[in-house]
C-alpha cells in the first residue's frame, strides 16, 4: 500500500464508524481499517443504546419497573455486540476503540452527529433505497452532515474497491459545499493516480464557473500536488446523477467526492435530489461533505 505523503498537513487521524446493527457495518469497518492502517490513525466503533422513553403520565414521566427491565437487556445486548466487535479488532494492528453510547433524549442519529465531532471522518455502511436501512441511513447522514461539521464516506455493501482510492471522480461546481468536500478530501486526493474534475452544466456569470471551467479549481489543485483531469459534460435534459455514474464506471473511479448538489434547505440536500441518488446508486464509495 502507497504510504501516506510526509508533511502533508490534511490528515485523517480519527475515524468513526457508528455501527447500525446490518451485515453491511462489516463493509464499513474493513474500509475503515484500511484506512486507519493507511494513515496510521485510530478508529472508533460507535454501538449506540437507543433507549425509549418512559411513559409519561400527569405528573411527567414516571419510573416504570417494566422500562427498567428494558434498559437492562438493551445495555446488556449492547455489550455483547461491543465485546464481539473488539475480539474482531484485537489482532488489526490498528489503534482502536469500541465505545458504548447512550441515547435517551437524543435520537440515535443526533448522537451519532455529536460524537462525529471528535473525528476527522465518519464512515458509515451503506443501505438498499426504500428499505428500513435505507431510511436509517437518510437520517443518519443528514445528522452527520448538519450537526457534525465533519464529511461522511458512504460505503456500498460488499464494495472491495483498493483504498487509499488510486482513481477519483470530483462532481464540481461553484459552491460552499462542493469546495467543503474538495478540501475535506484532500488527504486522498493528493495520494490520488487519477483525478476526473466533472462539471455538468457549467454556468457563466462573476460566481460561475468562469470562460474556462474547471481551470481555476484545476488550478488550485496544483498548486496542493494534485494533477486533475477537467470534464465538461452537457446534460441534455438528463438527471446529473446518471452522468456522474456513467463517468464513474467509464473511469473506473474507486471514489466519488460530492457535496453541494440538490436542494438549499440542508436536510433536502442530504437525503434528496443528486445526494440522494449517489447515496443510494453509486457502485463505489462516496465521500460527502457540506
């Protein structure tokens, strides 16, 4: 494996996985590790308690025995896949923790966001659309992206692709949260063989992409060792998603880095539109940020 660059002030050095209870959770650690052995960092693995809250009566919520039966067994379950998962770990060669967390007033996803904070990256299974898991997912990434403040890498289950990725696909434009992820990637990008810089669409205008779009972020890149490849598509009436596939595949991209397309309000952003259909379509993992 490409040992990371020396002095490269941009690293990840702190990975999350908040586990979600599926088969895929196994998908999200082994691209974890791998990446944590990459840049010599830690990895977390997050188990979350959710606990319901008592029922409430006239007087506010009431001590219930039967509730307090319920916590035992749910804590107790938790520890188990803890323990389970830290068996798993002992021999990776990898600085790491399984931490027990518990979410009482707070819904699992909002936890998930807090302890997100502390990391550099969280790395999270992905999920079939339209199932259970996938509405989970939405909510959890949405979470990430709103309240953690740190970018998101979703990893299809059962995806092998080599990470760190040697060939990355950038879905640009002019916007905060397409210029968020370009730099939260960074520490891939600059360890990257291949860098496809798509636009689709490319608007004119003071704040467009400018006469020559992609020059001026091609540009930038440089200037940080990363040697990108710009490409101008036209979409013709299509969705931009489909696009970005096809190049993807075309490529083959091992990485999609994506932020800043759909809607403006931030949880639309996150669950719907292109992000949506990355999330859910894309055969490769997908780096996210806003």
């Amino acid at each position: 494996m490409q040992a990371p660059p020396t002095g490269c002030a941009a690293m990840f050095k702190d990975l999350l996985v908040p586990l979600s209870g599926n088969p895929a959770d196994a998908d999200a650690i082994r691209a974890a590790l791998d990446m944590a052995a990459h840049f010599d960092a830690h990895l977390a693995l997050l188990e979350i308690v959710a606990l319901p809250l008592p029922a409430a009566s006239p007087w506010g919520l009431s001590p219930d025995v039967a509730m307090d039966g319920l916590y035992c067994r749910l804590r107790a379950q938790a520890e188990v896949n803890a323990e389970k998962r830290r068996r798993e770990l002992a021999d990776s060669g990898v600085p790491h923790e399984v931490r027990v967390v518990e979410s009482l007033f707070t819904d699992s996803a909002h936890m998930a966001a807090h302890c997100a904070q502390y990391a550099d990256l969280s790395v999270v299974a992905g999920a079939v659309d339209s199932t259970a898991e996938g509405a989970r997912l939405h909510d959890l990434i949405a979470a990430l992206l709103a309240h953690s403040g740190r970018p998101v890498l979703v990893v299809p289950p059962r995806n092998r692709s080599p990470r760190p990725p040697r060939n990355v696909l950038l879905a640009w434009r002019p916007s905060s949260g397409t210029t968020r992820a370009l730099h939260d990637a960074l520490p891939l990008l600059v360890q990257a063989e291949r860098l496809d810089v798509v636009i689709v669409d490319p608007t004119g205008g003071e704040r467009g992409d400018g006469p020559q779009p992609g020059g001026d972020i091609a540009t930038h890149l440089a200037r940080h060792g990363v040697r990108a490849n710009v490409v101008v598509r036209e979409s013709k009436g299509r969705d931009v998603s489909p696009l970005l596939l096809e190049h993807a595949s075309a490529m083959p991209a091992h990485l999609i880095v994506a932020g800043g397309y759909g809607h403006s309000r931030l949880r639309e952003w996150a669950v719907g539109g292109v992000t949506r259909e990355l999330l859910f379509g894309s055969p490769v993992p997908v780096f996210f940020s806003h």
